[in-house]
RNA sequence: CGGAGUAUAGCUCAGCCUGGUAGAGCACCACGUUCGGGACGUGGGGGUCGUAAGUUCGAAUCUUGCUACUCCGACCA
C-alpha cells in the first residue's frame, strides 16, 4: 500500500509527528539551539487561530497590548515561587555591544549592563509592573489585558511546536477587585479555550484543575484544558490561572475601595500557544499526511488542474480560476471560503500529494473532462481512501459550489466527532485500585497504546501528595487535571481505599 | 544537565573497521515519449563529508575538543 508519508503511526509515532511536521509545511529545525522555523502551512493555521482566538478574547471584554521582550532581572525576582518555577530556564541579556578581539566578536567587557534583561519566559511580572501604576481605583477594575507575542524558555529538551525553547502565544492578564471576580475570570477563559479547541482545531479536551504539584509558578489555582493524542498520551492545550494576590503582593498592585482603604488586587493569567499546532497534528493525522482541520486549513479546497501541454489546457485553468473565484465569494465557518488554483510548474500527481501530505480538506481535480462537461471530481482529505484506493466523487459544479460550505463544515464535524469517539472509548472508568493502575499502564516503557484513567481519590496534599506523584512516576504517569464535570457519587479513593472527594485524569503525557 | 546514538548532495543513506583525494536512490535541470491518477528513457547540475584542532607524505575514514539533532533520564506554564 502506498501512503504519503515514510513512517506509519503504528511503526513509529514520534518519527511520523517528525515527518509530517516536514511532509505538511509545517515546520522544520533552525540553526538557533531549540527553535523551530514555521513554514507556510504551519504558520498559515497559527494566524486562523490568532484571527478567531482574538475574537473571542475581545468578545470577552478584553484589549491588546503589547509589552517589551526584555524584562529586567530584578523583576523576575520579586515573587518568590515564581522565580524558583523559571530561574533555570532564562535567557539573559548582559551586553550592548560586540567587540572584536583577536579576529573573534566577543561581548564587549566595556558594554556590559549595570541590570541584565532577561527575555520574557512569560509576562506577569512586567505587566505587574504596569498594573500598579494604572490601577488606583476601584474604578479602574477589571482591567483585562491580552498581549500576542514570543516567550522563550531555555528548555533541555525540545521538540517541534511541544516544546520549544522560543514559541508563540497568547497571554492574558488581568485584575480583580475581589477573588469571586478573578475565579469567574479565570474560569471563564478555561472554557473559552475549551470551546475554542473543540469548535475552531476539532479537538476535544477535558476542563479541569491542575493538582497543587503541577501548578504554574505563583499561582493559588491553576486550570487546564487536555486533550488526548492518537498514541494516547495527554497534551496541556492550555492554561488558566488564579493568581491570588501573590503578584500583588509582590508588585504593590492595589487599589482604593468605596470606603477609601487600600485594597490588594486579585489576577489572573492564562494562555495558549503554537503547541496547539502539534495537538492538531497528532488528534487528527494519519499515515498520508495531516488533516488539516478546515476551520484553520489555510487552504480550504485546493484546485489542482490537470494539465498536458496541449492546448485545452487553457480551458481546463480558465475553468479552475472561474470555480475558485465563486468558491472565493462564499462564507465558511463566518469568514471567506479560501479557495485556491495550484498553478505551480510541477507534475499534477506530485501537486496532490502534497495537498494529501498537508492536508488541505477538499482536493478539487479537473481535467478536460470535467471542463468541458461543467463538473467537479474532487476527494475529501477526512475520507480519503477506501481501502487502498483513492476516494474521488464527481459533482455538477453548480452543486458542488452550491454544497461546499456545507461540505467543509462537515468534515470539521467529522474530525471532532473521530476524536471525541476516540477520547471516549480510550478512557478508563473501572480502575479502583493501584494494582488495576499498574495492570492497565503496566510498569516499564510500552509502545502499546494507553489511554487515560477516570479515577476517584481523597486529593492528598503537601508530602503525602509528593510521594503519590513519585508512584505515579514509576508508572511514568502524572495527574492531568479534576475534571470540572464530577459525578454525583465518587467510590472510595483508588490510593488510599478511603473516601473519594473528586474524580482527577491520570495519564502519560508530553 | 547525566547516559546512549547520530552528523557525508535538498531528502534517505552507502563508503569509515583495513587512510590514497566523493557514491547510490529519490528530488532538481535539459530533451524526448507519456500523463484521469505518486510515469519512463537518455543526458546533466549539485557535496571544502557538522565544526575546530591533532596524528600522517596524505584524513569523510584514526584521535581529541566543540556544536546540533534523536532516544532514555532529570527538568518542564
């Protein structure tokens, strides 16, 4: 059988994902330590994400701003866990000027600064920093901000879009008059994201608070959003977190109430990155590339024409500009159907295969046939073979245009419907004691796919939830979140044997 | 940052053990024949062999340092 990529997913996952990252566009190593170069394809699906996630952040009441890459030392430092959570992963900044020194350019010792920058591994700090400066009253509250822009985190291990050294995001901040305030805040984005993942990458998650050990730095609470890859291994999609008043504390960002007495400020932040690229890839690929979900497909339907060096030729592309043109007026998913003609010089088998690889949702192929006789064959990416043969249907091409909106909009329904089918069926409910844990994960390292657990348990705290954390890690498994959505009666703690308080996710995750 | 591995053409790799001056397939270019489904033939272009040093008459090949990547561990909103 013939497949678009080198490696299936069966044989190897972690050598697919690095292929398809290639194979599709997406992306590929640079010469700087970590970072990725996004490629067309991959970066074309960040910007649809950015033009729907912005929407919903401003929707939500929030504003953009945008605050500086370096960040002086001294601030990182002012609140105290959140500088142990972060201080083994900065970048500094020590020097203004190079200088050459023997035939080599060297920091020049005479350009070195009295405070160093860091580069931003997040933004709470400067944004503190401001905070505290425009908050004075209680007037001045909420104030919820939004900045887009790159981090950079000096990570030890690397990988495309998971974990890069530099990456982008977005990162919200915000703050409260009150506690009550910054939760709803809090848990208002977490479901933001939530919607968002599912309706905008058809990617399922599950909603839920992180355990006290997995918290970001500083934060009293932190949420995530999970989703489940086809190797079963769980992938934070996103972050929300209540602050507390520790950045306030820290930082002074306090405000005057209605009684005239100074008030500590409750924030929050929360954020999501390019990692969201490498969940799209890995819930929804397959052996012959990505599928691309249509919502975020850069290119909706891809016009490949089938071309002979004769002289219908023209006919047939005259033909294809004129269907991608009306594909072009359309609305898909409430913004323009994009629609493109593949006239790049090259091989018309070879164009395809590459759309296959990438993913594009709808491959659109016209030869003479088809234009003279004003039809449309073309092959759904979400089916794309039966068996070992290559799906293609034949449509009029009045109803073709007539029906692609609907079409694309029910391919995105195809893929979050596989991927919930798959999260669901993947999920253990029945484990009720460690011994069922350890029978289901198995012990060692295991190829086999692994789905999650749904279990009950007494949420330990403090050492006794260190030393569970280390059980889990024999198991290579780690506490993924508490689902927001807990049933009626939990059984007994599967730890402990005592009375349960909550449901949490275990699993092995990236 | 610890352990293991890898680094030769755009990609996948051979050559290295046993030192003698660069190879294959795919991709690319040209021409021809094909072409409703990843075509075929002929010819051609492309590499200071990751990098720096050492050994040697001579290094892709042997030695050492460095860098990057992959896997494992540690670390990881």
């Amino acid at each position: 059988m013939q497949r678009a990529l080198g490696v299936t997913r069966a044989q190897s996952f972690p050598d697919w994902y690095q292929e398809i990252c290639r194979a599709a566009d997406l992306a590929e190593q640079s010469p700087t330590r970590g970072s990725m170069i996004f490629l067309p394809w991959g970066y074309g699906m960040w910007e649809l994400m950015q033009r729907d996630l912005d929407r919903r952040i401003k929707e939500t009441g929030h504003e953009n701003y945008y605050f500086p890459l370096l960040i002086p030392m001294s601030f990182i430092a002012k609140e105290a866990e959140h500088v142990e959570g972060f201080a083994k992963e900065m970048a500094v900044v020590t020097h203004h000027r190079l200088k050459n020194v023997g035939g080599t350019l060297q920091p020049d010792p005479a350009a070195e600064l009295e405070e160093p920058y860091i580069i931003r591994p997040t933004s709470e700090t400067i944004i503190g920093d401001a905070f505290q400066r425009w908050i004075k009253s209680y007037r001045d509250l909420p104030l919820l901000a939004n900045q887009w822009a790159n981090v950079m985190r000096w990570e030890m291990r690397t990988r495309l879009f998971l974990r890069t050294s530099e990456f982008l995001w977005q990162e919200g901040h915000t703050a409260h008059a009150d506690r009550a305030d910054a939760m709803e805040e809090t848990m208002r984005m977490l479901e933001v994201y939530r919607t968002f993942s599912e309706e905008i990458l058809a990617m399922p998650v599950v909603a839920g608070e992180k355990p006290e050990n997995e918290r970001f730095p500083g934060a009293v609470a932190t949420y995530s959003i999970e989703a489940m890859m086809q190797d079963g291994k769980a992938l934070q999609a996103g972050t929300s977190h209540y602050l507390g008043t520790h950045f306030s504390e820290a930082q002074n960002i306090r405000y005057q109430d209605k009684e005239g007495g100074l008030t500590l400020c409750h924030t929050t932040s929360w954020g999501v990155s390019t990692r969201l690229i490498g969940g799209v890839v890995m819930t929804h690929g397959d052996d012959d590339g990505l599928r691309t979900p249509p919502a975020i497909a850069p290119r909706q339907i891809v016009i490949v024409p089938m071309l002979r060096d004769k002289p219908e030729d023209e006919d047939v592309l005259a033909y294809c500009r004129a269907l991608a043109a009306d594909l072009n007026k359309l609305t898909a998913f409430g913004a323009p159907l994009r629609a493109l003609v593949d006239t790049k010089q090259g091989r018309s088998a070879d164009k395809r295969w590459n759309w296959v690889r990438r993913g594009a949702p709808v491959l659109v192929e016209i030869g003479h046939r088809d234009a003279a006789g004003g039809k449309v064959s073309f092959m759904r990416r979400d089916a794309l073979r039966d068996g070992d043969k290559v799906k293609t249907q034949l449509a009029d091409r009045a109803a073709f245009i007539a029906g692609a909106a609907k079409l694309l909009e029910e391919i995105q329904g195809v893929l979050l419907g596989e991927a919930r089918t798959r999260q669901a069926g993947a999920m253990q409910d029945d484990l009720r004691t460690f011994a069922d844990l350890e029978s289901y994960f198995g012990a060692g390292e295991t190829e086999d796919f692994k789905g999650w657990a749904r279990v009950a348990w007494s949420k330990p705290s403090g050492a006794d939830l260190e030393a569970l954390g280390e059980r889990l890690k024999a198991l290579k498994l780690t506490i993924r979140n508490a689902p927001l959505d807990q049933p009626k009666t939990l059984g007994k703690c599967i730890f402990s044997g005592g009375a349960a308080v909550e449901q949490i996710i275990i699993a092995r995750a990236y």
